[in-house]
C-alpha cells in the first residue's frame, strides 16, 4: 500500500518524507489556499523535488478546453506531476484526451463506484474516492472503498484506488485490510499511525532496565 501525503504545506511534506515511508503528495485547491501559495507552479516544482513519487496538482477549469490547456501546462512542471481532474463530464472528456497523451490523472471527488468506474474507462491512473466525505453525511465511506475494489478487480482495471478524506488510523487500517492501492492523508494520520501506549511503556521499562544494569556495574 502507498501513502501519500494529503497537504500543500512543505514543512509536513519533508517531515512525512523524511520517515522514508513517503510514497507521493495530494494538493487541492482548498490545501494550496491553506498555506497561502502565490506562484502556484512554484508551489508544485519545489514539492515535486522533495518527494520521489506522483504529486497530485488539481486543475481549477470546469470547461473541457480549460482542464485540457490547465493539465498541460502543469504536465510541464515536473515528470512527478499527477494532474487531478474533478468527476464531472466535461473532466471525463478531458481526461480521455490527457491519459492519451501519457498524461497521468488522478480524478478527484468520487462518491459512487460508477464515477470511478468511468474514470478508470477514460484513463485515469487513479481515482479518489473521499471517505470521510461520505461519512459526514451519514454515510459509510469505507463501503464505498470495497465497492470500487470489487469493480474494478472484476474487469481487471489497473486504475490505482486513492482513498482520500482520510480523517484517522482506523479509516487507513480499513483502506488496508480491503486493498486501496494508495491512503492519502494529513501528517497526524501518518504519526498516529506509529504510536501505541504499549510500545512507549515497554520502551520506557527497557530503558529503565537498561540504566538500573549500567549503574549496578559501576
Ligand atoms: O484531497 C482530497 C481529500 O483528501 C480531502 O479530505 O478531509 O478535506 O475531506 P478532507
């Protein structure tokens, strides 16, 4: 399973990748706006240099010609640019266009597993469906991760299934146990997930031991 990281905040990004387990970065507009980013491509390039691994850079044209030029033109930032493209027609149009030309998509704003059906038809390399999105509204995001498992294991698609709207360690222990190719999400996800009670105590009591020993051989 890949981790991404789900932030536009390059403290975060070098603090998740210098843990060696980084596998990519996910951006949307909202996260970019988060952290203040005013040259854009700027933005993108210095992530794309920090972390050996697909960047998710999202488009902001709703039109079929817009989303075409945007994912070009951000193709053309670096080799690790992944160009996110929302599930709406006009998207799915485009996407057939760019995955055509060798461009990597990631489509974004799944909430059914016939969206991320479509998307993987067009060719998409990945598609994000949100969990947590669907939680909030009372529903079960974590169905919606098996589902699309299911489809897309039943035709055999290599579309990449990126469970995104990660919100905590036990929607990233349920993306594993169905088999999401990717889990992006925010950096206390990724450090919640090396923590247990158990293995600071036990740390402690070796430690301990270990000084009570040097001390007794003193
Ligand atoms: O990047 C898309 C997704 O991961 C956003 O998550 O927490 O804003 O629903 P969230």
């Amino acid at each position: 399973m890949k981790f991404f990281i789900d932030t536009a905040d390059l403290d975060q990004i070098r603090e998740a990748a210098n843990m060696g387990v980084l596998d990519g970065v996910t951006t949307n507009p909202s996260l970019m706006a988060k952290v203040g980013v005013s040259d854009v491509k700027g933005h993108y390039l210095k992530i794309c240099e920090m972390v050996d691994g697909d960047v998710s850079a999202e488009v902001i044209s709703t039109d079929y010609e817009g989303i075409v030029e945007e994912g070009r033109e951000l193709a053309k930032i670096h080799p690790n640019i992944t160009v996110k493209i929302p599930m709406i027609k006009e998207g799915v149009k485009a996407i057939s266009t760019l995955a055509a030309e060798g461009i990597k998509i990631n489509c974004t704003l799944i909430f059914n597993p016939l969206q991320a059906l479509v998307a993987a038809k067009a060719g998409a390399k990945y598609v994000s469906p949100f969990i947590g999105r669907l939680d909030d509204i009372g529903q079960d995001g974590m169905n919606l991760i098996e589902e699309v498992r299911v489809v897309f294991d039943n035709y055999g698609l290599e579309c990449q299934i990126l469970a995104a709207s990660v919100r905590h360690t036990q929607h990233l222990l349920n993306c594993a146990l169905v088999g999401a190719d990717v889990a992006t999400m925010p950096l206390s996800v990724i450090e919640n997930m090396i923590k247990h009670p158990l293995t600071d105590k036990g740390l402690a009591k070796f430690l301990a031991d270990h000084k009570k020993m040097t001390e007794s051989v003193q």
